[in-house]
C-alpha cells in the first residue's frame, strides 16, 4: 500500500450534477477554491454537455475560467464529445475527461450508443487534444454492476479501460456507479484490468450505495491502487441509476487514510467545513459520516 494516496475531488461536477438544486456560478467557484484550499489540488470543475441533460452544469465554462488564476491545481472538466471538447478548449482547459460504460444498457441509457459508438465518438476528441497538449482521463462507468444489466463481467470491463487506455487517456477511472460492489469483487476488477493497463494508471471511483465503498477503497489501495475519486459532502448519485446513492465521501476517505498512515495533503478539519458549506447551500445535511460527526475529540 502506498504512502500517499492522490484524491479527484469530484463534487463540483459529478456531486452537483446529480443534485436536484442548482448551485450557480459563483457559489461554484467559491466551492472549488474552498476545497483547493484545503488541500484538494486536483478537482474537477465542469461538464461541457447539453444544458438540457444536465442543467446543473450551465456556466462551466464560466466556472473554469474563474478557477483559473488559482496557483497549483489542476482542473477537469467532463466533454462527451468534439463539440463538448471544443469550448472546453476555448474556456482554457489542460485536463478534460471522456466517459464509457462496462454494458450496453447503462451506455444507451446515458449517452444513447453502444460502447463500440461512443469510443469511436472519443477518437477524435483524443486526438484532438493530444494536438493541443491537454491530457485526457478516461471513466468507465458500472465496473461492478448495472441498474439494467445487472452483474457486469470483469472482462468487459477490461476491454473498455483498454479501448481508453490504447485511445491515449493517461489515466483510467473504474466507477462502481451504482454501489454494489463489494471488496472481493473489486479486488478480481482490479486485478483483471490491471492486466491491460498498469496498475499504476488506474483510479478508483466508488459510490456508497451499500456502505461498501470504503472497504472498496481498502482493498484496491492493497491491490497498489493510488488515485481515488470522491466528493465532499457525498454529494450525488446517478440520473440514469435509479436507487444509487452519492459518491464516497472525501472526508470519509481522508479520515480513513489519515487512521492507516497515508498522506493527502488535505487539511481534514478543513474539508468538513467545506462539506458543511456546500450541503447548506443545497438545504439539506452532508450524506457524509465526518460531515455529520465532525473530528472525535483527540483529532479535532
């Protein structure tokens, strides 16, 4: 297990997308320099795609360009194709990411075309931006289950991380999308994709749907994982997953990795009053453990 774990602070774009409140530009901004400032340096702001699919992310590039003048952080932002990757690339983005799926359900229920579709829609975005030196992150959505599928083989999983990873993305999220999930399994997912794509390469992105994802985490970052994706607060859930929950919680996980030694750069104390904040302005209390509890007396 490595020393220090790297976290995607996934709320600004996958946490508030999937919350029914919209937050507005300038709460948004004011969130990202909050989590920047308290440690997360690697967050990912914005979702250049339809307003009419995800109204929530209006004003990415707004959002982006705000962010920008923030010293060292790198921003991600989501394109689900050329036209996506294009005003990203005008709104000054160094890191996008592309999304595909483990099954055919969850792919034409999300982006309406197959798997095979969508990688041919991610060529020329890949290309395109290898041309203008912005690197690029690949999702693989529902590596361990699908809300329409059902049970999602582990070689399918290995074939989609590949077509990413052979594409050019630089790193490759494997997303329990819908929570179910659970150590054993992440562990034989991790393994067999491992054999296509270094392990070293790979990100964990689990949701909390049955109080797994941590024990998840555990056993992937046992397995030489070292990148996690999580959101503060909790925050989100799926449109196109009925029943799931939000993303694993970053001050659950940084609690976590601060008990087993790992170092976050993240200032813990910091981050619950971030996802305090953030779960505020959207009216309700954070999905989180840390959020709810707070620090027990001898870390606070």
């Amino acid at each position: 297990m490595r020393d220090t774990v790297r976290i995607v602070e996934m709320g600004p774009r996958d946490g508030l997308q999937n919350e029914k409140t919209p937050v507005g530009v300038e709460a948004r901004i004011a969130f990202i320099e909050a989590l920047v400032a308290a440690g997360l340096n690697t967050v990912e702001v914005g979702a250049f795609v339809s307003p009419k699919a995800i109204p929530q992310m209006v004003g990415s590039d707004q959002v982006l360009r705000g962010v920008s003048g923030i010293a060292g952080a790198e921003f991600h932002v989501l394109v689900p194709n050329l036209k996506g990757y294009e005003a990203a690339h005008a709104a000054g983005a160094s890191v996008v990411s592309v999304f595909a799926a483990a099954s055919e359900g969850f792919s034409r229920a999300n982006i309406n075309c197959s798997i095979a579709e969508s990688i041919e829609r991610f060529r020329p975005v890949v290309a395109r931006a290898r041309a203008d030196g912005v690197r690029v992150r690949g999702y693989v959505s529902c590596v361990l289950g699908c809300p329409y599928d059902g049970e999602i083989r582990p070689q399918a999983v290995v074939e989609v991380a590949k077509a990413l990873w052979d594409l050019g993305c630089y790193e490759i999220s494997l997303g329990d999308t819908i929570g179910v999930g659970t150590p054993g399994k992440a562990r034989q997912l991790l393994r067999a994709v491992a054999g296509s794509v270094p392990m070293q390469n790979l990100a964990m992105h689990f949701h909390d749907t049955y109080g797994q994802a941590l024990a998840n985490l555990y056993a992937g970052m046992e397995e030489g994982v070292h990148v996690i994706d999580a959101a503060a607060g909790g925050l989100g859930g799926c449109p196109f997953a009925p029943g799931a929950t939000g993303n694993v919680a970053t001050e659950d996980v940084v609690y976590m990795l601060d008990g087993v030694g790992a170092r976050t750069g993240v200032d813990l104390g910091a981050l619950i009053e971030v996802a305090r904040w953030i779960s505020g302005e959207l009216g309700r209390e954070p999905a989180s453990k840390l959020g709810r509890a707070g620090l027990p007396r001898a870390a606070a």
